[in-house]
C-alpha cells in the first residue's frame, strides 16, 4: 500500500511538470494522475494523459481490451489538472469549438466533459436558445459540472450520467458530439462509433480531437490512436470521415459526418 501511494504521488508530481512543459512524463497503471495538474487517482476514464476531459470506460473494463484502467474521482482535485489556465495554449479550445462549427439553436453533446473546460465555450456558441449536454460517467465529475453550470449561469447547460458504452441521448437528438482526448479511452470503438451516428441527426457531425502519435503529452504512445485509425472506426459506425484542418500543436482533429 505504501509503495502504491508513493507510486501515485510521483506520477502526480510528474504529471504536473509534463503541464508546465519542463518535460515529458510516464507512468503507469490505474489511479495515474491525469493529465493538467496535481490530483489523486481517480475519475471516469483512463487519464494518464495530460487535459483530458473526462471517461468512457468502466474500471477493469480498459484491462480487458488492453487499454489503460483508470478512474477519475474526487472532482475538486483533478479541476486543478484539467481547468489549469496553462491548458489553453496547447488546447486552443476556441479553435476546437470554432471547428465544431456550432449554429445559435443546436443542440451539441460534449462527451467524457470531465470537469467541464468546455462548457462555457459551448454555451455561448449555441446560444439561448441552443443546449449543451455535458456527460461523464464519474458520479461526482457530474456532480461538479452541474454545480458549475449554476455557479456559471449557465442556464443552457444539462449535465448527464453517461452509460459506458452509448452517448447517452435519444436517437437523432444531436446537431453535434464533441469528443475530446477520449476516444482513445473507448474499449469497443467501432460500435461507439455507430451509437454516435445513432444520436446524430441528418447532416449532423462528430468532433473528435486525440493525441498525435509523437506529441510529449497525452497517453503512452502504445495507448495512442492514428487519425487513420479513428477516421476508419467512424466509416464502420456508418459515419463518412476526415482528418480537419487545424493549428493544434499536440492533436489532431476528425470529423465524421451522419450521411
């Protein structure tokens, strides 16, 4: 038990220089630190990369298909991670947003929302009379986002528990899904993939951004994801795919289309 809190305090300290850029970090195992701060082990998804926003995957179940078990409790402490301000350099989360290409009025899923670092961004870009749905499937991740929203007046904002292996809204309820540094948490990506174009509506679009495979931040690289790789597990949810043009120094972005 010692050496496990002492292994989860190293990863902390050095998750928390990878932030500040004075080098790359590495650790391993559930109850990692996430990737934007100094926080404990735990909540929703697998984060040993750096800003993630939220999870996907049930603890155990990343072990079964090979990828990283994790979980992200404790809200409070991994705010401090992934809402620390040095995170928008790297994130350009207005450029993730602008690349989502919101319209007043539409309703846009912001999937594994984590702590909420988009929210707001979201809100405005929809409007008063558009809806942001903010889902993780950590209970208190959902707890702090709805606390935020009201903290933040953000009367737009809905925030949902979100099953492990779905989007969790009706069929054909969503303009837009944002998916962001967490595909690569997903166990069965290509059935995500179609429950995504399930949830989209005619013309609708899913946003995904993911780390490259040579950035110094994000996951291992034996847990990163080639945006050919994602753009083919789009295609077999039934989605149309492309990599986005875009300035992101650390992630790529993909786009898929519900035909």
């Amino acid at each position: 038990m010692a050496k496990t809190r002492g292994n989860r305090a190293a990863c902390r300290a050095a998750l928390l220089s990878f932030l500040m850029m004075a080098g790359p970090a590495a650790c391993g195992g559930a109850g990692d630190a996430p990737p934007a701060g100094p926080a404990p082990a735990g909540s929703g998804h697998s984060q040993a990369d750096e800003g993630h926003q939220g999870h996907q995957a049930q603890p155990g179940e990343h072990a079964q298909h090979g990828e990283m078990p994790h979980r992200f409790e404790r809200a409070e402490d991994w705010a401090r991670l992934f809402d620390h301000p040095s995170r928008d350099a790297w994130q350009k989360p207005d450029e993730v947003v602008a690349l989502t290409e919101l319209s007043r009025g539409m309703t846009v899923v912001d999937v594994g929302a984590g702590t909420g670092y988009f929210i707001s961004r979201l809100s405005r870009a929809v409007g008063a009379r558009g809806t942001v749905i903010a889902t993780d499937i950590e209970t208190d991740m959902v707890r702090y986002m709805k606390e935020r929203a009201a903290r933040e007046k953000l009367a737009n904002v809905t925030v949902l528990p979100a099953p492990v292996n779905d989007v969790g809204v009706p069929a054909g309820s969503a303009d837009r899904v944002l998916i962001v540094d967490v595909w690569h948490h997903i166990a069965d990506r290509e059935r995500y993939a179609a429950r995504v174009a399930r949830a989209l509506k005619p013309g609708g679009a899913v946003v995904i951004v993911d780390f490259t495979l040579d950035t110094r931040r994000g996951p291992p690289p034996a847990h990163r994801l080639p945006p050919d790789k994602v753009i083919a597990e789009l295609r077999a949810g039934g989605l149309t795919a492309e990599l986005a043009t875009e300035s992101l120094p650390d992630q790529y972005v993909v786009v898929g289309r519900r035909k």
